[in-house]
C-alpha cells in the first residue's frame, strides 16, 4: 500500500482545531487578566464587558479542543482513497489468519472464521454551511469480520469479529448518534461494508469513495489449488 498521504489533511484538521483552541484559551486568559485589573481599579462596565469576553473565549476554546478530541482518529475523505490491504493463510476448516495492513500503518494478524471477510467503515457527512465552512466528510475504519456463505451457519456457528476502531472517551461518531441535537453541523452518518471470499494466495485492496461506500478488489490472483477458497 502507498503511503497513507491523505493523512496529513486529517491531522491537519485535528492539529488546526487544537491550535485554535489553545489560541483561543490564550485570548481568554488574556481577558481574565484584564477583568482583574479593570476589578481592582473599580470600573465595573469594563469589568464586566471582560467577563463576558473572557467567557465566550473559555467557551469557544473548549468547544474548539472537544470538535478537534472527538475527531481525533478520523481521515478526510475528499477522493477515493485506499483504507486496507488484505491476505489470509488457512488455519483449519473455515478457519483463516487474516493479514491485514491499515492506511494508518497499523499490521494486524487477526483469525477469522468463515468463508468471506467483511470490512466495515464509519461515514461523517456535514450540513451544507458546514461544508461551506471547509469540512469534507471524514471516516474510521470499524471492524473486521467473518462470514459463512450459509445463511444456516452464519445462525448456529460461533462468530468472529474484530474492533478496529478504537474508541477513546470521545468519537464523534458515538456523540452524534447520541445526542444529535447537540451536533446540528453533522448532516448524517452511517456506516458502509465490502466483503469477499476468503482465499489463499490473493491479496485484497479495500478502498472507499468519496460517497463514502466501500469496495473491495482483488490486486493478486489466487495461487493456491482450485477447490480451496
């Protein structure tokens, strides 16, 4: 897999929302030291007008570092970008040693049963003054899974899946499910999969659109005898 280049644009965005919000708590501080000045001098308007600044920085500043936290983990999606890379070595009857390679650099050996992998991903879209405002659609890869080409198996034998998402305290996708009140900016969000059989010898590119659907493509042919996928 290439060099995850798309990357930097998400730090970017994390890295710009938390250099705004120390700006903004600089300013803040700023303003309370001039609230304190203007109390001790008895000028109770100015005292005033400098409390009502120092809040509305304080609060902008939060707000500013919470956005950028709950971003944190999530890449922009402004092309069709490559998300992972994928191979399987057979461990038993339908049962697979996934290799997986991340756009973010993590390698993952993760077992899988079943006869198709299943890779899911997480889609953030805005509302159109957000996007205005310069935010593209963001993304996190969710998990890995298997599944049983037989519906009955896929009810009666055990499942295997894998979180690759990571959740921290704050996602903004968690959040926006939650409380979508509180997050009028986000317009949806929704989840997307690809899936393939699982086979020895071939190698999956897994890459997702700028609509925010997954597809799934084989990039090396099978090599392993036939009858074994």
């Amino acid at each position: 897999m290439s060099p995850p280049t798309h990357l930097t644009g998400t730090f970017g965005l994390f890295g710009a929302l938390v250099g705004v919000a120390v700006v903004l708590a600089l300013l803040a501080l700023w303003a309370l030291s001039s609230l304190v000045k203007a109390a001790r001098a008895r000028r109770p308007l100015r005292t005033l007008n400098r409390l009502a600044l120092s809040t509305v920085l304080a609060l902008a500043a939060a707000g500013s570092a919470f956005f950028g936290l709950a971003l944190h983990g999530y890449d922009r999606l402004t092309s069709e970008v490559p998300v992972a890379r994928l191979s399987f070595a057979r461990s038993g009857d339908q049962q697979w040693l996934a290799h997986l390679r991340l756009a973010d650099g993590r390698q993952l050996e993760l077992a899988l049963a079943g006869d198709e992998w299943q890779l899911d991903a997480r889609v953030l879209k805005w509302r159109p003054y957000a996007v205005i405002a310069g935010l593209d659609p963001v993304y996190k890869i969710d998990r890995l899974s298997g599944r049983y080409r037989d519906i009955e198996l896929e009810r009666s034998r055990s499942r295997s899946a894998h979180d690759l998402a990571g959740d921290g305290a704050l996602d903004l996708w968690q959040l926006a499910r939650a409380y979508p009140k509180w997050l009028p900016f986000v317009d949806t969000e929704y989840g997307s999969g690809a899936y393939l059989p699982m086979r020895e010898g071939v190698e999956y590119e897994v890459t997702l659109s700028p609509l925010g659907g997954l597809v799934a493509r084989t990039v090396t042919p099978a090599t392993a005898p036939a009858g074994r996928d």
